[in-house]
C-alpha cells in the first residue's frame, strides 16, 4: 500500500505532466476510489501546490471543479557551468526561465572561487524579483564532470580536477535552506531536451561538445546514470588500438580518449601546431565564423571520430533521437553536422537507424538551465522530500 508521501506524490504528478484534470478523472487515471483522491487533494490544495478553479459542465448542472499544478508555488535557483563560462537562472516549478545570465568563469580555478559568484548571481536574481529566500524550494548545480549518484560530489574530474570530492550541497547549506543537487551538465541537457523539444520520445542520447565532450541517456523517460553516476561518459571512450599506437594523451590520464581527438581543447592543441595564432576557446570559435580552412579540416575530422563513437552508443543503447549541442556543435555548424551523421548511419546497425533522429540543439545554450529545473522539481516533488511542502495539518 502506497504510503501518504507517496499518494501526494504521485497525484500531483498527474497534474503536472498532463495538466488540469476533475476529481473523476485523476480517479479513472489513478485507479483510486473518489474520496481517496478527495484525501490526496485536500493535502495538496492545503500546501499551495494545486490551485482549483471550475470547469465547463459535461452535462447540465453544476461544472465539475478543475485542479491544476500551481507551478509559481515555489521557485528554483540553477547554475549550468561549463569550463569556460556558467549560466544561471530563477525558474518557477515548471522549469520556466524568469530571468538568467551568463558569467565568464574560469571552472578549473577551484569550487569555492566559482560557487561564489554563482552565489553572487542568485542574490542580484532575488532582489530584482522580490522574491523571498524563504520561496527557493531546491538549488541545482551542473558542472563538466562524472558526479557521484547522491552524494553532491564529483569523482576524479578530468578537467576540474579542483573540484574532487568537493561537497557542493554543504557549501550552499548556509545560504538556503533547502535540497540541493549536483548533476552532470551533459545529463541536465539530456533531460531539457526529453521534457521541452521531445517531450513524447522515451529514449534520447544528448551529445555535448565544448572545452570536452560529455553526454547524457534517458532511457524509458528518466534520466539514466548506471550504478554509480558514471554512465554516458562517452568522452572517454577509448579509439585507440590496444596493439596500435596508443593515441594522444588525454586529460583524465589516458591515451586515446575520443576527447583527446574531437574536443574542443583538443582541436585547438592541433591548431596550435599548425602555427595558428589560438589560445582560447574564443579564437577557434572566431576562425571557424572565418572559414579558416585548417580550424574547418579539423572540425570536420572531429566530426568523424564523434560520429564514430556515437555509431557505437546507438548500436548498443538503440535511442531514438541523438541530440547534438554545445559550443563547438554551433560553432561547426555544417561540417560538423553533417560528418557526425555521415559516420553514425555509416556504422550502426539498419535496425537501429530506420527511425533515428539525429538533430542540432534547439535549447541551446538554455538546454541545461531548463533540465536543471526539470530535475530539482522532479526531486523535490519526489515521495521522499514532498513531505516537507505538505505539513501534517494538511492530511
């Protein structure tokens, strides 16, 4: 028998994935008896999670009333950081963005130095929106690094390794007091891309490609982080032959990791020996809006190996979208693009391509700031932590 929590829970799950409904029709969905549901209701009415108004009559007499999540009960505070920048955002409960910005930040100068200005940027969104801290319901942080399932901690991170066991949840704990979450960036985007631009696809792969290249699965309509929290890191797939040269040398340790190949600090170290004139993220950017031929050459080849890689993911995970994003997928555009397709119908199986979609990002660079959202609401609204929004007068 389903506990308290858990009714409450899934109630109001109905109303927010598939909006307002009367009391007979969350009974007919539900399978529970109308007083039961009645039970349900009354808790979630009492905590201002569902708002009820009356609807139009079926038949003749009174409109049977219509409940609907009330999505400005609460709102949430998100940071998306990447190696070179973060974006953040105040979001209601339905992952509507209300006001955001991006920071140039260098991630690999340690936790503590970029939290700060994370924190920074939290205080000017409450104070522009009047809105109370005692509103925040759930933080949510995404950095370019594996994170360990529940723990709030990143695990050997190959290109912040500053941040290593760093306990984010406890930094933030003086300054909400709520839960907070650490995900993987490429995970966050996974789930913004399945709940707002694939909203009926159950199985997605997210590719990002930036400073390296991450990704992200959902699989059956939730996010899919393998025992630990170490799955999709697609990255650090090795190309490298073992009896062959072992490949380049790559952040995390290894040789002839796919980033070490196609990432973005990888394209530029090849850049860089060709005696281009780059030194960051930006120059490479800027000489592919030229059409540098070189930067174009080795974009395409980057395409290549991605492809390559992603061939591997579908025949083995079989998705039905492949999501492409992050900097460098707008920055190639086309050649890239288009030699990452090339590769995956190349080298997967019929079977697994006959309907598989491979598309460009239409959330970027929002993609993660919205998953994010989507994934602290999931988790506060969850059986175990509800019981904090619903008090026990409610019941």
């Amino acid at each position: 028998m389903a506990t308290f929590e858990e009714g409450v829970s899934e109630t109001l799950q109905v109303l927010r994935h598939h909006g307002p409904a009367t009391r007979s029709k969350l009974a007919l969905i539900s399978g529970l008896s109308r007083s039961a549901v009645n039970l349900r209701l009354d808790a979630l009415l009492g905590a201002n999670l569902v708002r009820g108004s009356q609807g139009e009559a079926s038949t003749k007499g009174r409109p049977a009333d219509l409940f609907a999540f009330h999505e400005r009960r609460g709102r949430l505070l998100v940071a998306d950081i990447g190696a070179t920048k973060f974006r953040a955002g105040l979001c209601d409960l339905s992952g509507s963005v209300e006001v955001e910005e991006s920071i140039e930040v260098d991630v690999a100068g340690g936790p503590e130095s970029v939290l700060g200005i994370v924190l920074e940027c939290f205080e000017r969104f409450l104070k522009a929106t009047n809105v109370d801290r005692e509103v925040i319901l759930g933080v949510g942080v995404s950095v370019p690094a594996p994170v360990k399932s529940g723990a709030g901690m990143t695990v050997n991170p190959p290109i912040i390794p500053r941040w290593n066991r760093f306990d984010v949840p406890a930094w933030f704990a003086p300054h909400f007091a709520c839960p907070v979450y650490l995900e993987k960036d490429a995970n966050a985007m996974a789930l913004g891309e399945a709940r707002l631009a694939f909203p009926g696809i159950e199985n997605l792969l997210m590719v990002k490609m930036g400073t390296g290249i991450g990704s992200g699965m959902v699989h059956n309509g939730q996010l899919f982080r393998g025992a630990d929290g170490a799955a999709g890191d697609l990255g650090h797939t090795q190309l490298a032959l073992i009896d062959a040269d072992e490949g380049p040398l790559c952040k995390c340790g290894n040789h002839g990791c796919l980033e070490a190949y196609a990432g973005g600090w990888a394209i530029l170290r090849d850049l860089q020996e060709t005696g281009a004139a780059v030194d960051t993220q930006d120059d490479l950017v800027a000489l592919l809006a030229s059409g540098h031929p070189e930067a174009i050459r080795l974009v395409r080849r980057a395409g290549r190996y991605v492809g390559a890689a992603i061939a591997s993911a579908v025949n083995m995970v079989n998705p039905r979208v492949v999501v492409l994003g992050g900097r460098m997928v707008a920055a190639g555009g086309d050649h890239l693009f288009a030699s990452i397709r090339e590769m995956v119908y190349r080298r997967s199986l019929p079977l697994a391509t006959a309907e598989l979609q491979i598309t460009r990002s239409s959330l970027y660079p929002r993609g993660g700031l919205i998953g994010l959202s989507h994934l602290v609401a999931d988790a506060i609204l969850a059986p175990e932590q509800i019981g904090r929004l619903v008090s026990k007068t409610d019941r």
